[in-house]
C-alpha cells in the first residue's frame, strides 16, 4: 500500500506566525470596537442628558422628596423597564465585527492549510473544506498564479508554478503551488503518469509528468 505523504505546499512557520499574529490583530480590534460603544453608552447618555435609564423608578415623584443630584428625574416621563436593545451608539459598535471575524477567518486558514498526495489521490485541505482530485485520471496542467509567499521570514509577492488538476466531475479544480522538494515533485510526476496512455489528453498529462520530472531534475530544484 502507498503510504500517505504530506506535502510542504503549506504556510511555512515564519507565514504561519504572520497570519497568527495578523489574524489576531484583526481579532482584538474587531471586538474593541464592538465593546467600547456598549461601555460608553451609558456615559454617552448622561454626557447628552439622556440617562433616564438611572432614573428608574424616580419618574413622577415629587422633586423636593429626591436628593439634588436626582431631582431632574421627576421631570421625566415614566418609560418603564429600561430598553436593552441597540441604540444608535450601540449599532456602531457591530461593524467591528465583520472585523473579528476576518481575524478568526485568517487563524484558521493559516492553521488548517495542507496538503497530501494519497497513491495517485492529491487532496487539499483550506480553512473549511478539502478539495481532492485523482491526478491518475484528472485534467492536469501548470499555469503561474500570482501568489503571497515568504522569503528570509519576509512576506513578497511573485508568480509561482502552481499545478492545476481538476477530476471529470468536478465543477472546480483545485491548485497546488510547485514550491516543493524534489522527492515531492518526483512523486507528484509517477502520479499524474501512472496508467496514461501516449495519446489524447493522456498525452497532455505525460507532458506535465515530464516537466514536474525536469524541474526535479534541475539544479535550482535541490535548493528545497
């Protein structure tokens, strides 16, 4: 039986850590700004004389039966319970959340990103879903897709050789950035040839094969 292998196309730790600590940027200044409107909401209202909420139970007493500081309250109409709901300082305070959840959104992403090549099996797994495709059978080609990687811990942007492979059934292919050891590559290639005739689309999928095998060959391939 094939064993399974891991594939490096996963954040390394520096890119790991950078979206940790993005995602957790992101995370604490979303909730911030949720919670500090709901702080000061109460201070906001007494600040414009709207604080009726700490009059309760005051209203239509007599003004001289209340201490000074209170005596306002007997001017106000009687709203009973106080209104829990949002106020229009309180609703502010949701747009920080849209904020917490693209930080929430980022941490998993970059904790769950990873990828496997099962005998001829390539599956990948991103936030929320895994995506597979049989690389024996599938459509294959390499395209260069521009993406965000890391060189020295620095984060840079460069078209990369991804691998594009997308089963018969499938409505939408998935991707897997060539930036691999060699051993990986090599495996990649069998997998794509085994069982592939010398004709058709076949033919087409060799010819991938061939190139993973030349890129595994080449020098700056041995660098990973």
């Amino acid at each position: 039986m094939t064993e399974k292998l891991r594939l490096s196309a996963t954040p390394s730790l520096a890119a790991r850590v950078i979206g940790v600590v993005a995602g957790l940027i992101f995370v604490v200044v979303g909730i911030a700004f949720a919670a500090l409107p709901l702080l000061a909401d109460g201070w906001l209202r007494h600040l414009t004389g709207n604080d009726s909420a700490s009059c309760g139970g005051l209203q239509g007493l007599p003004p001289d039966a209340l201490p000074p500081e209170l005596r306002d309250c007997a001017n106000l109409p009687s709203l009973g319970p106080a209104d829990p709901g949002l106020g229009p300082i309180r609703f502010v305070g949701l747009i920080g959340l849209p904020f917490a959840l693209i930080g929430l959104y980022l941490i998993i992403r970059v904790l769950r990103t990873a990828a496997w090549l099962d005998g001829t099996k390539l599956q990948l797994r991103h936030a929320f879903t895994t995506r597979q495709a049989n690389l024996a059978t599938a459509e294959v080609s390499i395209d260069l897709i521009t993406r965000r990687t890391t060189d020295d811990g620095h984060p840079v942007i460069r078209q990369v050789p991804t691998l594009i492979a997308r089963d018969a059934d499938a409505s939408t292919p998935i991707r897997l950035p060539l930036l691999l050891p060699v051993t990986e590559l090599r495996a990649l290639a069998d997998a794509i040839a085994t069982g592939r005739t010398t004709e058709g689309r076949d033919h087409d999928a060799r010819r991938v094969a061939d190139q993973l095998r030349a890129t595994a060959d080449s020098p700056l391939a041995h660098r990973s």
